[in-house]
C-alpha cells in the first residue's frame, strides 16, 4: 500500500515564523502535490512537481515555496508565516502524469497566531 | 478556477438507503476521479473513470460519466453509518498536465 506521511498532524505558529511541512511518500512516485482546504473553498492546489529539482505553480502560490531534492520528499515552506494561512494542508502524490489517482497523506492542521 | 462542483452540497439518508451524489464539470477532461474524507483526514480515493467509459462499478459504487452533458454521479448503494464522509469530485482536465481539480465536496451523513 502507498503510504503518504506527513511530519506533524498539528503545528501552531507565530505570525513572521518560517514554517517548514514535510511529506514523504515510499511509492516511488513522480508527482507530488500540495494543496490547502478551507471551509467552503474545498481544496486548492498551492505547488506541484513532476520530478527532483522540479516545481511548478498551483492556483494559489503566493506566500509559499517548495522544495523537492529527493524523489520521496516533497516540502512546502512558509517564508513568513501569516493569520490568512491557518488552514490544513494536504499532501499527496501520484505515478506518472497521465490521470493517476493521488494518494493524500492525513493533513496538516496549521494555525497561526 | 473549480472545474467540479457537486450536488448536493449536504446529503442526509437513512442506514440502508442509497445515495447519490452529482457533479458537473466545464471542460473536456481525460478522466473523473470521486474521493472521500473523513472528518479531519486525508483524503482517500475511491473510484476513476475515463472520458472513454460511461460507467463503472467497485463493491458499492456505481460511476457514471455523461461527456455530452460534462457531469457525473456517484451511487453508494444500501449505505451504512460508516459511509458518513465528505464526497470529492475531481477532474483531470485535458492538457493541464495531470493536475486535478476539485470540487467543494459534498457532506454525506448516514443516521444508523
């Protein structure tokens, strides 16, 4: 079974923090996924990557960046942390590009004060 | 942008009934993918249909996908209190590069 894992299912934060969310994945999966989900909004893609070293923009970048320099690991950083992004996040990978279904690790709850 | 939307957004049935769930999409898409979440989890997938196929079947579901129509739906059949979840409805849009887009969910409660 594919397991998704994410490094905290809690975090509370202070607003100006640098935050880091780790994700792992020990499928071997290409593609790795960040997205947000807030009440009524549903989820929405932050950043994607389609290999090591490789990221590309999601619908809603701003105020975030991404690293991946290992196949398994995909992170998302928080460079200054703000109220607006207490949300939870959810990552989660697929194989190849073509219509995979994405497998989600549990969420990360961040709130940020 | 939403590509999915739902319908219902809440959805209230009796154990043993069947539920149906709908979404309706914009664009042309390779394939429809239906998730489900359970309070405060991740969420875990659950069936995928290509623009190809007009349904599909797995235990208790039932997909369907209408191309011509741009919408789907999602049939649990004799449901149970553990079906109780938030519903997704995801596309895979043509030439986006394999990301999908979701839908804002539909809230299914089953009452025992």
């Amino acid at each position: 079974d594919v397991k998704v894992t994410q490094s905290s299912r809690y975090l509370v934060k202070r607003t100006g923090e640098k935050v880091f969310l780790e994700c792992v994945q020990d499928m071997d999966h290409e593609n790795m996924f960040w997205y947000r989900q807030d009440p009524g909004l549903g989820l929405r893609l932050i950043y994607f990557s389609y290999d090591v070293k490789m990221k590309e923009k999601g619908d809603i970048p701003e105020g975030y960046s991404v690293s991946r320099e290992k196949k398994e690991r995909f992170s998302l950083i928080l460079e200054s942390a703000s109220t607006n992004q207490t949300s939870m996040y959810l990552c989660a990978s697929s194989r190849l590009r073509l219509g995979y279904e994405q497998y989600f690790g549990p969420g990360t709850r961040l709130t940020v004060t | 942008s939403q590509q999915g939307e739902e319908d219902p957004q809440a959805l209230s049935i009796q154990e043993g009934e069947n539920a149906t769930m709908n979404c309706s999409y914009k664009t042309s898409i390779n394939n429809l993918q239906w998730y489900r979440q359970n309070s405060g989890r991740g969420l875990v997938h659950l069936i995928l249909i290509r623009s190809n196929e007009r349904e599909k079947h797995s235990g208790r579901l039932r997909v369907t996908l209408d191309t011509s129509k741009k919408s789907s739906s999602l049939l649990i059949t004799a449901s149970r209190a553990a079906d109780t979840a938030s519903y997704f409805c995801a596309t895979d849009a043509t030439g986006a590069n394999s990301k999908l887009t979701f839908g804002k969910g539909i809230t299914l409660s089953v009452r025992p």
